[in-house]
C-alpha cells in the first residue's frame, strides 16, 4: 500500500512544475502579442500638419527643387518609423 501513496505522491509533485511553465509560457504569449497589437495600431506616418503631398498630387509644383521639396515632406516620417 505504501508503494501506491509514494508514487501517486511523486506523480502530485511532478504535475506542479509543469502547470507553473505553462502558465509562465502563457502570461509571455499574451504579452507578446498586446505589444504586437498595440505597435500594429500606432499610426504608420506621422502626421506634423505640412500639405506637402496635396500640392504633388495636384500637380501644382512643377520645377525640380518644389518636387523635391514635397517628396522630402512626404517621406519625412518614414524615417522616424524606421522604413
């Protein structure tokens, strides 16, 4: 009988171990995926209020320094969002 109660003991002391990994392993997943989540939802260019892209659009710049000038304004915050 004593047989018995050592090896349900040992089987109750190795089931402890294993639910706290996966348990830890699921706190890490859950977490991982918030912070993916949450940099997925941050906005992907930055907005600073310039009206660069509207006059390239439009056509309204024609020589080569305004074109230039609304590309670097467009591209501006690529830069920052590591692009």
């Amino acid at each position: 009988m004593n047989e018995n109660n050592a090896s349900s003991q040992n089987a109750e002391k190795k089931v402890g171990p294993i639910v706290a990994t996966l348990i830890i392993v699921l706190v890490l997943i859950i977490a991982a995926l918030y912070l993916f989540a949450s940099k997925i939802n941050q906005s992907a260019i930055p907005t600073d209020g310039s009206d660069a892209t509207t006059t390239a659009a439009t056509g309204a710049s024609q020589d080569i320094q305004s074109l230039q000038n609304d590309v670097n304004g467009a591209t501006s915050g690529l830069d920052k969002q590591n692009f």
